[in-house]
C-alpha cells in the first residue's frame, strides 16, 4: 500500500462541516467511472466548495483514482452489493481512502462521509455507508491482510491489462513501475533561458520562501519541494519560469536550434515544448499546430506571458492538405497523442479513462501522422517523435515500422545519461529522476 497522505484534512463537527469536499470528491470519482475526465469534471465540482475545504477534496478525488483497485477491492469485500447510485459507491472508496490513507481521524472520517450522502441526496443509504466504514475499521487487518492475496494487479493499482503489458515490455520492472505511478508528482519548473539563469532563480525561490533543487538533467530545470500555486512563483506572470516535468524539457537539448530555422510543433498543446525551443533560439521561425482550438488559447497565453512570437494555427497535423503552404520545414517535433501511461501519477484517471482497445487505435493514428509528416522536412532535416506513453507498441514499435516504410529516413541515436535505449530511441520510466514517464526518437531524412 502506498503511504500516507500529509493532509490532516478539516474534521467535521456536529454540523458535518468537511462533507461537502467528500460528496464533490465523490462527484468527481463517479464522473471518470462514467467516461469523463478528472481535468473536466473537478474544477466546476471545487468552485462549488468553500476555499477552505477545495484543497481536501481535490486530494480526495486525486488519492481514491490513484488507489483505485486495492479501494474497490476492499470495498467489494465490505458490502454484498455496490450500492447504486455510483457516487455512494465512490463515496465509499472516499471514506476507505482517508482511513487507509490520511492521518485524520476515524470518528471523523466517518462522521463526514456517512454525512456527505445529505449533499448526495442519498440519506437512505448513510446507514450502508456508516457500516461499510466501521466495518472496515474493526477488520483492518484481517482486511488488509486478504488485499495482499488479491491478484498483483489489483495490490499494485493498477488495471489488469496494464499490469500485464508491464510485465511484457519491462519484464523485472513493472512493480517499480508501478510504484512510480502511485506517487504524488513533484513541481518542477523550467527557467526561461534569456532571463537570468537557473541559479539565480533558485536563489529568488529561496529569497520568498520556497525550497527547489535544480533537476538531474534538464540544463533549466528545477523542482520544488513543495507544489506551488503558480502566483507564489516569482516572475511567473512575465514569463521567468513555466511548468514543466523535467522529462519534457529535455526535447529542447536533443535538437539543434539556429535562427531563422523553420520548426513545426505538431501536437504543439499546451505550449511547453514550443517555449522550452524559442527560450533557447527566440530567432526560430515557428509554427505552433493542434487540433484543439481550445487547447491552443494555452499555447497563446503562455507566448505572450513569456514575450515570444510564433505562428499558432488550429487544424489536423495528419492531414497537412489542409494547412500547409508547401515550404518544407528544417525541424518537426510530434508529441503524438498517445495512451499517457506515462503520466498516470499525474492524471490517475486515466487508468479509468483507457482501455487496452485504445493502445492498436493509438497506434494508428502515431503511423498516420508520423507518413504524413514526414514529406513536409526538408531534405537533412530532422524529426523529433516523442510520447509520454511507456508502451513500446506507441514508441520503438512504431519507430522500427517507419523506418521500414521509408528508405529515406534513419535514426540518429540519442546518447544521454537519462532514461534506457531502446532498439529505437530512448525510454524514460516514471520516477526515474523525479521525471515522468516519456519517450524519444530522433530521425533525419536523407539529404
């Protein structure tokens, strides 16, 4: 089992103060358990809340996704029919979140979540809810003791066909692979590299505060001891620093960058890695594109917060009839859509979210864009394909096609002290270094 949570969290009183963080928690579960993603569904759910109790229920939502199979284990071991509907059902897994792990008290613990089901409109099932929880709290141990016979799937929090696909492509690996993915990320940040230097931002940390070390291998990186909110950060708002796992600041020392080299974002949302390249070369002549038009209002926000200037279009980057003016690009980088297995630590929905079905789809859509990009690089061009998927049916799998299908592209090898080389590029695994999950490949077309 993964270890406690630091949150002492607000114990509810008589008047059930707290329980309206653990009914939008729950909200929040029961909306992924229906299709809908975690970023969607908790933001309005937390506006709803006072600020003093939005901290607690995000951490609710966020720990029950992240500790999802060994909760609905237990729970399923609880109760001989999962209460309907599914938000006293994520009610559930909330209140055995918090006495497994947080630090709050029992009495408390269930006073509020049994409480919650008032918000949930749900009271004829408060007494399933009090009963489950303190039957669970009598048989801890004899209920802890049979989740550590359950299948290691389910004891490593993860979906079946995840943990298998673990095991075939990181045999050895996959329970510290799965470790990785049950921890809470860290902060890292990315110092604009025009605007002073990463020692001296780490110095404005200190000055106001806020204790960071610099990163293992991204030259601008820093990492937080403690996640900030963003108007704690000094020279945030004027574009000193971004958001950015280290992981994926590492795109911007594996190319070459000179002025007036013209470089397409492909999958350029929210903007990370089109900024980590022009903060090195501000001279580049570059073409932010997304299929999101939404997503893209990020990618404008944060040139404009930074002072850089780069062309930002909405359209298919597989369908490059649609946008492209037939001038041949020097650099293309393509952080193709991929399963973010990589990233679960920071979107634990996405154990929900997936399903092995996806992986072949995905796959696809990797092969269509990489053959419809590639005749847009200029001849010596380079490509950079990366995902932060740890699948290699996404990565080297998808590289080794390619370069079948294309005489006239090869591999340029990545030679670094991070991550694990592949047949084809270079794998990151979550938590090595602090990073998250992710994945390289540098290609060139023949000259």
């Amino acid at each position: 089992m993964a270890g406690k949570a630091h949150a002492e969290g607000r114990p509810a009183g008589k008047d059930g103060v707290g329980s309206g963080a653990r009914a939008q928690a729950a909200r929040a579960v029961a909306a992924v358990l229906a299709g809908r993603s975690l970023s969607e569904a908790l933001p309005p759910l937390l506006a709803s809340l006072p600020e003093r109790d939005r901290g607690l229920a995000q951490e609710l939502a966020f720990g029950v996704l992240r500790e999802f199979e060994p909760l609905a284990f237990l729970a399923e071991g609880l109760v001989k029919s999962l209460p309907k509907p599914t938000e006293v059902f994520a009610l559930l897994l909330v209140g055995l979140y918090q006495l497994i792990h947080t630090r709050m008290p029992e009495h408390a613990v269930v006073h509020a979540t049994v409480e919650a089901t008032r918000t949930l409109k749900a009271q004829r099932l408060s007494g399933l809810v009090n009963g489950v929880l303190r039957s669970f709290m009598r048989e801890r141990e004899a209920c802890l003791a049979r989740l550590e016979g359950a299948a290691p799937a389910t004891r490593h929090a993860l979906p079946g066909w995840l943990w298998a696909r673990l095991g075939r492509d990181w045999p050895g690996q996959e329970e510290a692979i799965a470790s990785a993915l049950r921890q809470r990320p860290p902060m890292t940040l990315r110092v604009h590299a025009a605007q002073g230097g990463r020692e001296a931002y780490l110095a404005r940390l200190a000055e106001a505060g806020l204790a960071a070390e610099p990163t293992c291998h991204a030259p601008f990186g820093v990492r937080l001891a403690q996640p900030q909110p963003i108007e704690r950060l000094p020279g945030f708002a004027a574009g000193e620093v971004s958001v950015q796992d280290e992981a994926a600041q590492l795109c911007a020392d594996l190319v070459e960058l000179r002025p007036r080299l013209r470089v397409l974002d492909a999958c350029a949302a929210p903007g990370g890695k089109t900024l980590a390249l022009l903060e090195r070369e501000p001279g580049l002549a570059m073409l932010a594109l997304d299929s999101d038009a939404r997503r893209l209002a990020r990618v404008r926000e944060n040139l404009a917060r930074a002072g850089l200037a780069a062309e930002v279009r909405a359209a298919d980057a597989g369908d490059p009839p649609s946008w492209w003016d037939g001038t041949p690009f020097d650099l293309i980088l393509l952080d193709a859509p991929c399963s973010a297995t990589g990233v679960i630590r920071r979107h634990p929905d996405i154990k929900r979210l997936r399903r092995e079905t996806d992986i072949a789809a995905l796959a696809r859509q990797q092969d269509r864009l990489l053959d419809a990009l590639w005749p847009l690089l200029a001849p010596g061009g380079h490509m950079l394909y990366m995902t932060c998927s740890i699948l290699r049916e996404e990565n080297d799998a998808r590289i080794d096609a390619f370069l079948q299908r294309r005489a006239d592209a090869a591999e340029q090898p990545i030679e670094a002290g991070w991550g694990h080389p592949l047949p084809h590029g270079r794998q990151i695994l979550p938590g090595e270094d602090g990073m998250d999950g992710f994945y390289y490949c540098l290609l060139a077309r023949a000259s």
